[in-house]
C-alpha cells in the first residue's frame, strides 16, 4: 500500500488548540480596531511605482495560506508577479479580453453599473504596481505519482484565502484591487502553470500614487445586510 494510502488511514491525532481567552474590552477593542482598519480599505486604480518591501508580501501569502479549507486540502496556489516583462504581458492578454468584454460581451446593465467605478479596459495598474499576485484555484491535486486527487469546495476555499489576502495586505498599509478579466486562461500560459490550476483572481500591490482618487461610493447599512433571529 502506498504510503499516501497508509498514512489516510491511521487515526486522526489532536493536539491543544493554542487559544487566549480576551476580557470582554480587549475583545471590543480588538473588533473595534479591526473593523476601522477594513473600513479604510479602498479599491486603488492608481499605483506608485515605490518599492515594498518583499517581507510584507510574503507575510500576506502565509497569513492567506493560513485560511480554513475542505478537508485541509488548501486547493491554492500564489504566483506573485514583479518581472516587469511578465506584468507587461499580463496587461496586454489582460486588456485584449477587457477591451472585448466592454466593447462587445457585457450588457448594458453592466456597463452603466461599471459608469459609476470609473473604469474601462485599460488596466495600466497591472504595470505600475511593484507586484501582481495571481491566485490560482487548483481543481484537483496530484499524488506523488502524478494520479488525480478530488478536491472539495475549492471555490469556497480560495475565496476565504482571497479574504484572508486582502485584510492581510490592508493591515500592512498596502492598496488592492481584485481583477477578474474573462477569460482568464491567458494567465496559466503566460505564468507557467499546470492542467490542474485555473486562475481565480488578479490582485496589483503596492502603494497609491500621489493624488490618487476612488470612487464616492457607499456600503450598505448594517440593518440591510444583518439578520438577528
């Protein structure tokens, strides 16, 4: 039996769960701070070409890959992109398809909803930024012998570990922006990626440029969006 195999079968082992209980005002205060630093946090267009410092990036991708999983199988992979002719090629594939979705596929509900962010299909972000994290979903795994392994809600997982991502970035004072071109397949050619991996999303770091602006826009009340039973 293959070691794989063996080791699926032993018994699950547990070990203390490393866990501090808050007094009530830490716990508040905690919360407090947390949701005002995610308040702040902003969709950025506009990008610095100012260095970051690596260890914020790589701190962010561990803290992401940190996040809840089906069954711990973390059905993830982050490329992060700072080759200038990378970034260079992800803008162009980018923006062909961005330029025929808004030219061509998107109806026009969509386009006036998108009238009100500011955007089109020139990404020049996708250059500026120092780094463009690609987040690619792995829709099965592989064994140690190249045979297919099932993975279980892959979507719902990555999509935390883009949550996780995104706050991580945030509280290292780093500005945003998730990018879904359609199609997406131009990014696993471009970045080397294997069958089994399907870009998720397109997130350009770094700092704001100067006299960078966004959207007037709001969220909606808490009333709206909170059920209480």
């Amino acid at each position: 039996m293959p070691a794989e195999r063996a080791a699926d079968s032993d018994p699950p082992r547990f070990i203390p769960l490393p866990y501090e209980h808050l007094t009530e005002a830490e716990q508040l205060a905690a919360s407090t701070a947390f949701l005002e630093q995610l308040r702040r946090r902003r969709t950025v267009r506009e990008y610095s070409r100012e260095p970051v410092r690596w260890g914020l990036i790589d701190n962010a991708i561990a803290a992401a890959a940190s996040a809840p999983s089906g069954a711990n199988q973390q059905p993830w992979t982050f490329v992060v992109v700072s080759d200038p002719d990378l970034k260079r090629r992800i803008r162009e594939a980018a923006e062909a398809e961005e330029r025929e979705s808004y030219e061509h596929r998107m109806p026009e509900e969509w386009l006036r909803l998108l009238e009100r962010l500011g955007t089109d299909w020139r990404k020049p972000h996708l250059e500026d930024a120092p780094y463009v994290i690609v987040v690619f979903e792995q829709t099965y795994g592989l064994d140690g012998s190249g045979g297919k392994v099932k993975h279980y809600y892959v979507r719902e997982s990555v999509g935390i570990a883009v949550g996780f991502l995104l706050a991580a970035l945030n509280a290292a004072g780093l500005a945003t922006l998730t990018h879904t071109p359609s199609p997406m397949g131009f990014l696993r050619d471009i970045l080397d990626r294997p069958e089994n991996e399907r870009a998720f999303v397109v997130i350009p770091v770094g700092y704001p440029a100067d006299g960078a602006t966004v959207p007037d826009i709001d969220k909606k009340p808490l009333r709206d969006v909170l059920v209480r039973r």
